[in-house]
C-alpha cells in the first residue's frame, strides 16, 4: 500500500509500497472517477504539471482535511495504485475493502451536490438534500463497500463543505440505499445473509462489467483473482463460488437437502428480535467446526420461532436444515424417521439407511442418521433439537431425554436447542427475554386479531402493558378479539376477572395448537414440583404477594401457625435452592436492582405468569395463605426510627397494595396489620389506602377490646392526624377529641399519652387561626 503526504510548502510525494504492519495512520478518499484525473504516472512528473488537472482538486481536498484531522498521510485511488501493474491492481481490489475500513477517517468528495445555501438560518437539509439523494456516488459500485467499510465516513460537498457524517445522515443514507442501520454501524458483515448482502448492490453500475462482482468481495470477505474480459456473468458466478466455499466450506459432495419446514407450525405474526439473531449468527459462524446455541426463557416467550426465523434467514447457508421435536423419546424417534426420509428422498444410496424399516428400528434408524451427519465432508448442516423441556437431570430419577445420546458423535455441524431450562449447558446460551417494544407487542396484537390497532389507542396501549411482552400472551388476545367482536377495554376486563375462563374459550393458535398459556406453564410446574417441593409452594404463594421483587427476609413466617412447608423458609439456603430451581425452568428473573438496596436482592416473574398464579394456581382462593402474606408485610414494616426506613418502606408498597386490595375483613384478626400497613401508607404518601387501613384496624380493636381501649385510641389518633394532613378539619377534631377523652380516662389527665392528644388539638386550632 502506497500513501501520499504534503508538506508544509505544499509539496506532494508518496511513500513506498509499505508492508501492513509498517503502514502509518491515514485518511482516505471515497469519490467517483471523472475526466482528467490525476493518475499514479503522473507523480513522476514536475508537480506543476498535473496540478493542473481537474482530478487535482480532490487531492488538495483530501489533504487539507487530512491536516485538519491531524494526519500525515492520506490515500486516493487514482494515483496511489500503479494499475499498469496487474498483480499490484488485483492486490489493490482484494485489500481495497480492508484499507477502507482500516483508515483512521473517510472523506466522501461529492461533485454534484452544493452546498452554496447551507449556512442559511431557515434550512437545514433541504438546499442539497435532493441532490445528495440522486447524486451518483450512491449508484456507483465501488462505493458501496466504501459507505459500509470504514468506522467514519465525511461527506462533503462540491465546495468543501462538510454535510454530516454517516451517523448524522444515517436516516438519509438508509433511504436511500436501503441498508440497515446496524449495518452501517459496523456490525459484521457476516450477520447478514448473502441475499441480504446482494440486494445492497442492486440497481449500482462500474464501468467495467467485472468490476461488479469485483467490487463485492469485501463485502463477503472472499477473495480471488481477477480476470478482466470473463465478462459479468462468469465474475459473478466465480463469487457465488467463492461465498459458498466461504460459508459452507468445501463443496459437501452430494449432502445438499432442500430446505423445508413442512412439519413446524410457523407463527404469522413473529416479530424478529434482530439482536438474539445476530447472537446467534455469531455464535453458530464457524468453519464447519461444532457449534451449538441454546434458547431457553419463559414459556410462551418465542424461543421455537426465533429458531425458526433463523432457519429462514441463514438456509441458503447450510447444506441442510433438520427439524427434531424433542420432548419426548417417541417425538424424537418420529422426528428422526422424518429426517431419514428428508436424507434418503434426495440421497437414496445413502449407507445404511436405505434398508432400514423406519418405523420400526428406532434405534438403528438414530444411528445411521447420526453417521451420515458426521461424514467426513458433511459439516455445514443445521440440526434444530425443539422442545428440550425434559431433560435427564443428573443426580435425579426423572426419566427425561438424553440429549447427547440423539446428537452426531462428530464435532462438526450447528445445532440450536430450544428449551425452557437455563441448566441445559452443552453450548452457548442465550436468554431469550420479553419483547420491549411497544410498536413489537402492538403488531403482534394487531397482526393476530386481524384488527387496524393504532399506537395511539390508550385500550391497546393498557392491553399491551397488562401483557408485558409476552409473544404468546399477546398472540391469545389476538386469537380471541378475531373470534369474539369485543373492544380492547372489554377484553382487559374479562382478562382480569375471569383468566381461566377466558382463556378456555380462545381459539387455538395455528402456531400453538396443543398449548395453551396454562398448559405450557402447567407442564414446568409439575416438574418443579417434582424436583422442588418447596419451589413450586413459593411460586403458588406468590399470588398473594405483587410479581415484582420479592425477597428472602420478606418471606419470613410471622407466626408458627402456618403450614409446615413454610418453616423451610427460614433457612437461607432453602430458599436459594428453590428460586435457583425456578430459575432454571424460567419461571424467576432476578430483580433489577435499584441504588439503594435493602435486603437480599429480590426476584420478579412476569405479569402474566403471576396472573396464572393467581387464577389457576390459586383457583380455590386460600384465605390463610392470604392472610399470612399480609403478616409477613406487616411484621416488615420498618420503626421511623430507623434511618433508612423509607427505602425499605418503597419495596414493601407494592405488595402491600397487591396483598390488601383482595384482603376482606374476618378470618384470622389482622388489626395489628392494618394499623401498620396504615402506617406505610401514610407515610409513603397513600393517604386514601392509609384511611381505609386505619379504618379496618379501627373496627378490629372495638370489636375485640372495645372503645375506649389505648389500642383503639393509638388508631383514633392515627386517623385524626390523616385527616388533619388532608385539610379534613372537622374529621381531625372529631379523631383528637376521642382519643384526648380516651386517654384522660385510661391513663388520666396529666399522662404523656394523654397530652400527645392535647398537643395535637392545640396544633390544629392553631392551623385553623383559633387562637
């Protein structure tokens, strides 16, 4: 690689051809040829004659900025390769993508754009944003890989003025060439498919025909040599060639099998998660080598159409795409009866297999599947195991599958594991989270109900929230507002009230046909019971705490009087082992934890999960487990006198609010609990829910200790200074003069209690102006 540099006096020299480790820091300059330009022979001659040439310009150009940015050297197409040279030339457009992306800053030089009315105060883009958009540097080929190569990218206009760089235009730029953002961004080309790649060249031109497919090879990071005169259609078929060898490897000898998903239900209103794609693209890129990813998450959270929007979008890479349900031994011995069939309708001298009865030697059937997978030259396939929700756990006595026993001794391949277990640890894992997005949840909603749902519909918008994320939550409220002409407001309503019976009366969804939000759920929750008896009590319990945060000490039994599963509660380790095993079957999420915190670290679980805890789980409401949450709040309520009370204090609020709103009077005596949580609510501004704790603590203490009672009177008390906090004066008189007259009777007229009360008459009158 040449460079060029100028001194101080304006004097032009190049360097010699430099090795790749002794090549300083450079700019470089991305432009379109045009007449007269200034040529590598040229730099031979007296300067003054070719700076007279018109292509002069953009030296100068480049070397000013180049300046400006503090560097020494710059390079420019035109005069820095010696293209009468054909080996120098075909070195130069194999490492011309490289040098663009290794250049400290890209300056785009743009002959047809102006910018003369720029710094007027009334425009921003729109004096030059129509020519930038037809200018016929976005219709070159060779400037594709300069826009996409390097990490800053200039642009300039005819004048020298500077236009933006390619993130501030980065809206402007993908409109006009149709490429992805990220793509811009840097991400690696190898993220994208070849058809995705290609499309970004569609509709470019080079002068010469070969220089089409030429220009492509950064792009798919081949290389090869090249042949001017083999014309467009032989160049490019030679890149085809080059891009297949690059992604699958060597050529697989006959192992190619049509790709088909004839057997997967394929939902029609996935939205992509670009982010868990591209994981997983980078993860599975290997040179033919083992690789293996696992999706686990939530039931219902997309794990089995990620994998197959996957499959879709990276099948022209894989000689073979294969589809196992694995949930079972029968569903995977089935689904490798298929696979063998898929094998031998393209290959039917494949070994073994063709004598094989494949409904009846299951076993012989794996085997010879699994030896043909692990061919010597058989390494670009992708096996997909779905369904991994039953494993065979060590140290158990669970009768699950053996999942090594159904993969390819060799280590060559991909595979993709869908499985709702974290613990599954044979590759690289990925979580696969809640969807984030509104605009995602809300075309999901509006895709699956058939239904024109606007983002500025509130009763969407509250829908969408309720159902947190959830794909499969949000496909069921689609599948029955197609069914069902009710509102949204409506369906929110029935959803709230009547879970399980809503539910029972949806249509099934193509995607889900034998599931249903409960029964996907139902099966985790039977094998948690299994394994952790404990775990599968925390989590039917959890419907009478809110979903969000909840923590060990929290947890703490008030009383002995509870069933004998909660005393386990009272070892840490206990209930490490049981949100651990939650975990694992995707049932927990660590809380985020804000600054602050209190206590252990809490655990949180989605909206609609807690909502099955509520109404299947919990479909014969429990009044004692109900009630003993309420005391495990209560008896967590931290004394004023601690001085990070309020903290604490924030994360039992919800909780609280969830707890009691279901909380009826009667059943065990709960006053003392009333009168605390009162106390919280007051004091975290929720002066409604205060009053009305306090009112039901009231009634409690007449009814067991009477009137006149100091308990009830602390309670009198608390309510009067509520309602002098209010502005209700008449309500706080009345509260302050009970309990003054209470106490001067119990504890007579002198005692602390008792003038407590008359300091409070007196700040009220005070505040009233009754001197």
């Amino acid at each position: 690689m040449r460079l060029l540099q100028r001194d101080d006096a304006g004097n032009y020299s190049i360097t010699s051809d430099l090795a790749e480790k002794d090549v300083p820091p450079y700019a470089i300059l991305s432009h379109t040829w045009g007449l007269d330009e200034v040529v590598f022979a040229d730099l031979a001659k007296t300067p003054g004659d070719w700076q007279h040439k018109a292509g002069y310009y953009k030296i100068k150009f480049c070397a000013v900025q180049a300046k400006e940015h503090a560097l020494r050297y710059f390079w420019v197409d035109t005069c820095c390769i010696d293209k009468s040279d054909a080996a120098e030339l075909q070195t130069a457009i194999n490492s011309m993508f490289r040098w663009y992306r290794d250049a400290k800053r890209c300056y785009v030089f743009l002959p047809d754009v102006s910018s003369s009315a720029v710094s007027s105060q009334q425009y921003t883009f729109t004096p030059w944003e129509g020519a930038f958009r037809q200018s016929r540097w976005f219709k070159r080929g060779w400037t594709l890989q300069e826009l996409i190569a390097p990490r800053t990218v200039d642009f300039y206009s005819e004048e020298g003025n500077h236009l933006g760089d390619k993130r501030s235009l980065e809206p402007l730029i993908r409109d006009i060439t149709g490429i992805p953002a990220n793509a811009l961004r840097g991400t690696t080309l190898s993220d994208f498919t070849i058809v995705e790649r290609e499309s970004w060249a569609r509709n470019r031109q080079t002068t010469r025909d070969e220089d089409m497919a030429y220009s492509l090879l950064g792009i798919f990071g081949v290389y090869m040599p090249l042949i001017y005169g083999e014309g467009r259609q032989n160049a490019q078929k030679r890149l085809r060639e080059e891009v297949q060898k690059a992604v699958k490897g060597p050529p697989a000898n006959g192992f190619d099998i049509t790709f088909s998903l004839s057997d997967i239900t394929e939902t029609q209103h996935f939205v992509a998660r670009e982010s868990e794609i591209a994981k997983m693209r980078r993860t599975l890129e290997s040179d033919g080598s083992r690789r293996v990813v696992i999706l686990h998450g939530l039931g219902g959270i997309g794990k089995t159409q990620l994998a197959v929007a996957y499959t879709k979008k990276y099948r022209g890479e894989y000689s073979a795409v294969f589809w196992l349900n694995i949930k079972d031994e029968a569903s995977v011995q089935q689904s490798f009866a298929k696979v063998a069939r898929q094998i031998l309708r393209q290959h039917p001298d494949a070994n073994y297999l063709s004598a094989l009865d494949l409904q009846q030697d299951h076993g012989e059937v794996i085997e010879a599947v699994k030896a043909w997978l692990s061919l010597p030259s058989n390494t670009r396939w992708l096996m997909v195991y779905d369904n991994f929700d039953n494993p065979r756990l060590a140290n158990t006595t669970n009768t699950g599958v053996d999942i090594q026993y159904y993969l390819p001794t060799s280590y060559q391949g991909s595979v993709i594991i869908t499985t709702r277990l974290s613990q599954v640890d044979i590759g690289h894992r990925i979580r696969i989270q809640k969807l984030e997005s509104m605009d995602d949840c809300l075309k999901i909603l509006s895709t699956t109900s058939d239904r024109d749902v606007s983002h500025k519909d509130a009763d969407a918008r509250r829908l969408v929230e309720e159902l947190d994320g959830l794909p499969l939550a949000l496909a069921t409220a689609g599948a029955y507002l197609r069914h069902v002409p009710v509102s949204l407001s409506d369906y929110l309503r029935l959803y709230k009230s009547s879970w399980a019976r809503l539910h029972s009366s949806t249509p099934s969804l193509g995607s889900y046909q034998d599931r249903t939000l409960s029964s996907t759920w139902r099966v985790s929750y039977d094998q948690v019971l299994e394994q952790n008896p404990l775990a599968a009590r925390i989590l039917q319990w959890w419907a009478y705490f809110d979903n969000e945060d909840l923590w060990f000490e929290l947890l703490q039994p008030h009383g002995d009087d509870g069933p004998s599963w909660m005393n386990k509660l009272n070892d840490e380790l206990n209930f490490n082992s049981a949100m651990g095993v939650l975990h694992d079957y995707g049932f927990v999420e660590p809380h985020a934890v804000s600054t602050g915190l209190i206590e252990s670290r809490g655990y949180s679980i989605h909206a609609c999960l807690h909502s099955w805890t509520i109404h299947i789980l919990n479909r014969d409401w429990d009044g004692r487990l109900h009630e003993m949450a309420v005391e495990c709040i209560a008896s967590h309520v931290p004394s004023r006198e601690d001085g990070q009370f309020w903290v604490l204090q924030r994360r039992l609020l919800t909780h609280a609010i969830t707890s009691c709103t279901k909380m009826q009077d009667g059943g065990k005596d709960l006053k003392w609990a009333f009168g605390i949580l009162g106390l919280l609510y007051y004091d975290q501004g929720k002066m409604q829910e205060a009053e009305e704790m306090y009112l039901r603590a009231l009634r409690g203490y007449e009814k067991a200790w009477g009137p006149g009672h100091t308990s009830t009177l602390d309670t009198v008390n608390n309510l009067g200074i509520l309602y002098f906090d209010q502005g209700k004066m008449q309500e706080a008189e009345e509260m302050y003069l009970r309990a003054l007259r209470g106490k001067e009777k119990a504890w007579g007229p002198d005692h602390t209690s008792t003038l407590d009360m008359v300091n409070n008459l007196g700040n009220l009158y005070s505040n009233q102006g009754r001197m």
